[in-house]
C-alpha cells in the first residue's frame, strides 16, 4: 500500500493554495499539465521532497511516478547533487559569462552522447527545440519541418501543431496565436509509419529542414518505436537531405547514458536535451557534430542567445547528477524495475479484466485505457478518459502520485524500491477495479 493508504487524506491547505493561486495565475497553475481539472481533481501542492517520495503542504505523503516530468532519474535529493550545488551557491548564483561548470557539463555530454561534439546550453527543452529548429532551417536554407501527431516538443510556434502532453490532454489541435503561415511550415506526419512519411518526403522535395522526433515518444503516452521505424526515419532524412533532430528531453541519459542513439543505434544530426541535463534545475541543450553546431551564432549566422544560459548552478548539478547515473551504473536496474511496472500493470489488468494495455520501455511506462495496442497518436486518442480520471483519483487517495493526465509517462527512478513498485501495482489493481465499476 502507499505511504496515505486507507488514511482519510486531507487536501485543505493544497485546497486553499490552490484558491490564492487561481486569484494569481491563469488556473492556478504555471504549466497546464499540472492542473488536475481534467482529471476532475484539483492540484496537491508539494512541500518537499526525498528519494521516490513526495510530501504536500497537508502532510500527506506520496510515491512519485512524475518525478518533475523526467530529470529526477536518481530520485528527489541525492545528497550528491544537492551538495554540489551548495558548493556552487557559495561562488555565485549568476554570472551571464562563460564558467568552468559549462565547459565540464559539455565535456561529460561529448563523453555519453554518441555523434556529439559540441553543445550549445539553454534554460529548457523548448528553448533547445526551438533553438535546434532554427539551426537545421539556417543550415539547410530550407523553412519546413516534419514532426509526428502525439509528439510534444515544448511550446514554441512551429512546433505546437499536433502536439501531445497538455495538448492532447485538453484536445487542442491547435493554439489561437500561432499564425496559419507558421503551422503551415510543420508537416504532420504518424508515429510508426514509414509509408506515409516517405509520401511526405516525396510531396515536399527539396523543401525539408529537419524532422524532428521523439525517439521513444513519451508525449501521448509512451509508445516505442517499431522495429525499422527508426532506420526508416534516418534513412528518409538522409535521401533528402534533411536533419534529424532526436528530441531527448525524455529519453537523453534516461533510456541508457548515450540516449535513444545509443540504444537503438540510430545517428541524429542534432540531438535536444532538456531538464534532466541540470539534475532538476533548469537547462537543455542542443548537441550535435561541429559542422552544423558552428552555423549557431557567434561562429555561424544563426542567432541563438541567453542571459541563463550556462548557469553555473545548474551546469553543476548536471555534472553531479551524470557523475552519480555513471558511479551508480544506474541502467540495468532502471531496467529490472521498469520490467517489474510492466508485470504488476499487466497482472493488475488481468486481474480485473480492464479494457487496458501498458506500454513500457526501460524506465517509462504508460497505462492506457484502450484495449487496443497503442502505437500511434490515432491509437493513443481511443482510450477512455473517464476510466482514467477515475482511476487517476483512486490512485492519489491510494498515496501514488501520476500525471495527471492519460497521454503522459510513469517515470521510475533509481529510487524506487521493488516493494514500492509492487504496492503500486496493487493500488493499481484497486484502481482498476474502482475505474471500471
Ligand atoms: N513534457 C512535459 C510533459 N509531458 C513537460 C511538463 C510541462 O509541460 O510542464
């Protein structure tokens, strides 16, 4: 069971942040996906946290499956990064010029990432998709880009059009305040089939900058690549003279130390990172070979810039935290635990004959109310919100902490115990049964 099981849970003081927050910000909250609405709950607010657990401002106690969306990959706290940090307070919280700490950080990406030699810092996934965008644009002399349905890579214009997270959550096609010219620039391509992006290629000859992709998308769900898709992908960019840019704010140092490249086998042309690059503060980065890298202002023509950039607070925490995934060789266990998730998930569905599928890969797994395999956004967009919502709801009660949303991940950390993955599995269980009652 969790930490607040069978505890009648109180949730007043979240409760009445939550009312002082909605007077403050645009539903209470500074990222949508963090607004429980549509799972007709409203936020907990977090106190603080340690290893795989979370506690609220009521005192209640949880067992993280968000883990801040993905970075907290050794758990809250590792007393590792955390001293590094005080450390790097005690020389300076912002400098807004170059620092060891950078030239560190970017060593250590060179080191794991395979095909990278040259990193360019950022504050965010966003800022680092964005920023990659514009480079493959600048680079190729070409404006449009193809990205896949379902596939989320931050809220920058061109590439908030079929998007996942948020959007798929709250089923927004498309925001008001991205111009139709922009949108237009972004092909929509589905996830998994190489086919129709051949006939996209095809359509648009000599017009592609860049395809952008996640390699293991975790944005509508986490749905893994078939085998071949990926080969497909690079092969097509590489006939037609496009970038392929692998978003890894997801996968990058979480589905093995070199990321999705490393683990499928498959070279990008750039590689963006986001929050997991700074230990939990905020960072991303784009990564790739010199030649395209040096297109990037100062050396190139393709402006890019940040006052944050480089921070040395959080290029600290990114080295600390690479140095302990490397000390701890973090891998084969996030493996074995993420292989445990899929087997309780699985034997929870089982046993309650729920409509559901888990799809899982290393150490992100997704829960989906469908019965039918996901392996696209068309197949993602079938399954019951309703059950899950109920399900979400029964899960907070239960004292374990998940999205809030069905088109998001579980995340594991190297903090998880297998008891906690097993009581998970069996609140799972009750979940179910409650959802589909
Ligand atoms: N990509 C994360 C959600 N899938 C970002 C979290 C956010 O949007 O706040």
């Amino acid at each position: 069971m969790g930490p607040s099981a069978n505890a009648r849970l109180s949730h007043d003081r979240s409760e009445a942040d939550f009312a002082r927050a909605c007077e403050l910000m645009p539903g209470g909250v500074n990222s949508p996906v963090r607004a429980m609405g549509s799972v007709g709950a409203h936020p907990v607010f977090y106190d603080h946290a340690k290893g795989s657990h979370v506690f609220d401002v009521d005192g209640n106690e949880y067992i993280d499956f968000i883990g801040s969306w993905g970075p907290m990959i050794l758990g809250h706290g590792d007393e590792r990064v955390l001293s590094a940090i005080r450390a790097a307070m005690d020389k300076g919280l912002s400098f807004g010029a170059p620092c060891e700490a950078e030239i560190k950080l970017a060593e250590r990406i060179v080191e794991m990432v395979p095909h990278v030699e040259m990193v360019r810092m950022v504050s965010s996934g966003t800022e680092a998709t964005m920023s990659a965008i514009r480079l493959a644009r600048g680079y190729t002399g070409r404006d449009k880009l193809i990205k896949f349905e379902g596939n989320y890579h931050g809220h920058s214009d061109s590439l908030l059009v079929s998007a996942g997270s948020g959007m798929a959550t709250f089923s927004i096609p498309g925001t008001p305040g991205v111009t139709e010219k922009t949108a237009s620039d972004t092909l929509i391509a589905p996830y998994n089939d190489p086919e129709a992006l051949a006939g996209i290629f095809r359509a648009n000859a000599g017009e592609i900058a860049c395809l952008i992709i996640e390699p293991i998308a975790g944005n509508m769900g986490v749905v893994p690549p078939e085998p071949g898709f990926l080969e497909a992908v690079r092969r097509l960019c590489t006939e037609n003279g496009a970038l392929l840019i692998f978003d890894e704010v997801i996968t990058g140092f979480r589905c093995a130390a070199g990321g999705a490249q490393e683990l499928f086998g498959i070279e990008a042309d750039l590689v963006t990172m986001g929050k997991i690059i700074g230990g939990g503060l905020p960072v991303g980065c784009i990564a790739g070979k010199r030649e395209a890298m040096e297109h990037f202002s100062p050396t190139g023509p393709v402006y890019q810039a940040g006052t944050l950039s480089g921070n040395p607070l959080a290029m600290t925490a990114g080295c600390a935290q690479l140095d302990a995934i490397r000390e701890d060789n973090i891998y084969p266990v996030l493996e074995a635990k993420g292989a445990l998730l899929r087997k309780v998930l699985q034997e929870a569905i089982d046993a309650t004959n729920a409509p559901c599928t888990v799809n899982q890969i290393g150490s992100v797994a997704t829960l989906f109310f469908s019965a039918t395999p996901v392996r696209n956004w068309q197949d993602a967009k079938l399954c019951d919100t309703e059950a899950f919502a109920r399900y979400f709801r029964c899960m907070l009660e239960e004292g374990f902490l998940i999205a809030p949303s069905q088109y998001e991940a579980l995340f594991l950390s190297a903090a998880h115990t297998e008891q906690e993955i097993r009581d998970f599995g069996a609140a799972a269980q009750r979940a179910l049964s409650q959802a589909f009652s």
